[in-house]
C-alpha cells in the first residue's frame, strides 16, 4: 500500500510547513483518537492566495483552489500534530466556511473541491460528512476557511 507522502508526491503535491496560528488558540487538538484541526484559510508562504468574497472578487474556480491549500494547510498541521499521515483512519468531518457575495448560493460546489482532493488522497478513508456554510466575511478577507475532524490510530 502506498504511503500517504508517496500519494501526495503522485498527485504532485508538497506539504508545506504547518501554518502558525493567527490568534490565541492551537491548531489542533488531540483527544483519544480525534484530532480536531482549527480553521484552516488558505495560506501560502504567509499570504492568502485570493482575497475577498466568492460570487464577486472570487471565482468558484480559484475558491475551488482555495479550499484545497487550505486542505493541504491542514494535513500538514496534522502531520506535526500526530507525525505521519499513514496513522489517519477516517476524516470524519468538515466544515466549510465559504465568504459569498450576496445572491451567491454555490458553496457546496466550492467546498466540493476540499471533499475530492480528501478521497482522491485517502480513497474511501477521505469520505466525510460536512457543512458548507455561506458567511459575510472572513478572517483577513479570505474566501474560505475549513476546519477538519479526522480519526487516528
């Protein structure tokens, strides 16, 4: 079976250092088996890679991008976390928070790209329940925040 590194290496994905926090709280937390991994926005070297609200200053498409960094952001604070992503046994949730411009109503179509990229990853262990929740704003104007709930070994 191929580790989940080589599975990521495979669809051409590097995991990068897990993002610092932007507040008072830890990025995750793990309690027996579960590991509840804080909002994830979609950071890249620091910076959010798009601004602003979907349906308006966003596309679907690069809100689609979006919600994969931030998928991405999260395996990688899960990997300090518990350190190797081959002890994941099942994402159970996630909960997507979607900043839409008025009169958009495509959120489960933005976080569909966070769901895919979780199976396309971990197969039948990467299908989870979740929520996809139009917001007014986000932290720093982000289009998008995620946070995740897995099960580990």
């Amino acid at each position: 079976m191929m580790s989940i590194l080589n599975k990521l290496k495979s669809l051409d994905i590097r995991l990068p250092e897990a993002p610092d926090p932007l507040g008072s709280y830890v990025p995750c937390v793990r309690t027996g088996n579960l590991v509840f991994v804080s909002g994830m926005l979609p950071l890249k070297d620091g910076r959010l890679i798009h601004t602003g609200k979907v349906g308006s200053d966003v596309s679907i498409e690069d809100a689609q991008e979006s919600c994969e960094l931030a998928t991405i952001n999260a395996l990688s604070v899960i990997r300090s976390c518990i350190g190797s992503l081959d002890d994941i046994e099942r994402c159970i949730k996630i909960n997507g928070f979607i900043s839409s411009a008025e009169g958009f109503f495509e959120q489960p179509s933005v976080l569909n790209a966070a769901s895919d990229l979780l199976f396309k990853i971990f197969g039948d262990k990467g299908k989870h329940s979740r929520a996809a929740v139009g917001v007014f704003c986000l932290p720093l104007n982000s289009p998008v925040e995620i946070d995740f709930v897995f099960e580990v070994k």
